[in-house]
C-alpha cells in the first residue's frame, strides 16, 4: 500500500480470506484468473447489480457496491517495484523479496481504485484499520471518493528486511500490531507536497494532504495470495524515519 501516507496496506476478513504464501517466488499477473472468465464481459468499474451474476457472486464476500474489469491495475498502469534491496541475509531469496515489492505495488493500485470508487467497505480486505489515513476515513464515510496521485503509491527505492524485536518494540510503542515477520521500506521521492483530492456527492473538492516531503516510510506485512485480488502485500502497520517513536536504526541508513 500501499499507499505510502501511513496508508496502505491491508487484510482480509471474509469467509474468502487469501491464504499465506510466504514462499512464493514467481511473480503473478496482479489480475487473478478466476475473473477472468465470470467477469470477462465487465471492461470500466460497473454497478455490482449491473455484471453478469456469476462476477457478482465473485465481488459479494468484498462488500463492494462496484466491481472492476478484471484488468484494473492494468488500466491503472500499476507500475513494476524497483529492484528490492534484499537485507535478510538469505531468509528470503531475491526472487521472493522481489515478488513481495511487486506486490505491495499491486495492493496499491487496489486501494487506488477502492477510494476513488467510493468502496470504504472493501478496504479492510486490503488494508488494516491502523494504516487508513483518519481524514481519508472520514471522506469515505461521507459518501465522497478518492483520487490518490501517483506520488503517494509507488516507491523510488524498496528493501526488505527482517522486524525483528526492535522492529516489534517500535511498533508496539505507537499501539500498532507486531505480527508481521518482515518489513519493507520504501523511499518516496518528491519534489513537491502530495495532495489526495475528496470529491463529495454535493460537488465539492477537498485536499487531504500525504507524504509532504521525501520520505522513506515502513510497511511490514506478508504477502496473500487471493483468489480475486491475486497478489498483494498485506500491512496492518505503518511508520516513517520521522516517527519519535524510534524505528531501529538500520531501517534509516542509506
């Protein structure tokens, strides 16, 4: 998610939820292939009572109002991670590290086409509670959507490490959970403020702000394989090199 705001990234919580695949290597297409075919005939985000009812029966356990064409993050131009700095000592071989990065970009595009459809309801699919901006939250309750520009979602720079006990104790101090083995620090990159804009049903357009300066930002998780998102990396966590909370040292150095 992610959404790098302190946003992103996610779980999910339904009688469909994604099971672990921590081994995985192989990157997958981020478009899972059961709907391809249910959902084959859907080509722009379409009303869920307006898709054939095999899509809808896909789309229902999501609690969307709406269901995207089968190509979203296609469309969305969901861009490939950059190469991810492997910094777990072999735990995790290159090609895993990397599917992860590839993944967490996939989970952003997903929480980019939830807010800008309006989908509050999908979100904890994708994303923990501690990880949605509040102001974010607050838009969506009201009805309005979301358009999150690129310079809030995909990094410039990826590595991965390991949380470990410090790792855990940092985030336990800012009341966020600790049940992530791994982290990925990304490094967004900016030459000027990030700004989401809310439009509300009456019309009107409101900025949230975002990341308002380089940052490099936290995001532990693992990685889910679901059976209608594909891939994604989920967080339930977040955190920057600028928290007073102390995040551990190696996870600041260059």
């Amino acid at each position: 998610m992610a959404a790098l705001s302190g946003v992103v990234v996610l779980t999910g919580c339904n009688s469909s939820t994604p099971t672990a695949s921590p081994s995985r290597a192989k990157s997958t297409s981020p478009s899972a292939s059961t709907t391809s075919g249910a959902c084959a005939s859907v080509h722009v985000t379409t009303p869920i009572d307006q898709v054939p009812a095999a899509c809808a029966a896909l789309w229902s356990p999501y609690q969307v109002t709406k269901v995207p064409p089968p190509d979203i993050l296609q469309q969305e131009h969901v861009p490939p991670a950059p190469p991810v700095r492997n910094l777990t000592s072999g735990a995790v071989s290159d090609a895993t590290a990397q599917h992860w990065a590839d993944a967490n970009n996939f989970d952003s595009g997903w929480f980019k086409w939830a807010e800008a459809n309006g989908q509050l309801a999908f979100l904890p699919h994708i994303a923990g509670p501690d990880v949605i901006l509040p102001a974010e939250r607050s838009a969506l309750e009201m009805g309005a959507t979301i358009a999150q520009p690129d310079c809030n979602l995909w990094p410039a720079n990826m590595k991965l490490l390991p949380i470990g006990g410090d790792g855990n104790a940092y985030f336990a101090r800012k009341g966020l959970p600790t049940d992530n083995p791994y982290v990925l620090i990304d490094e967004i990159q900016l030459t000027q403020p990030c700004v989401a804009i809310a439009t509300y049903p009456d019309g009107e357009h409101s900025p949230i702000p975002e990341l308002q300066q380089t940052s490099t930002v936290f995001v532990p998780g693992r990685l889910m394989s679901d059976p209608v998102l594909g891939d994604i990396w989920l967080s339930d966590a977040g955190g920057s090199c600028s928290d007073l909370a102390g995040p551990p040292v190696e996870w600041c150095r260059a």
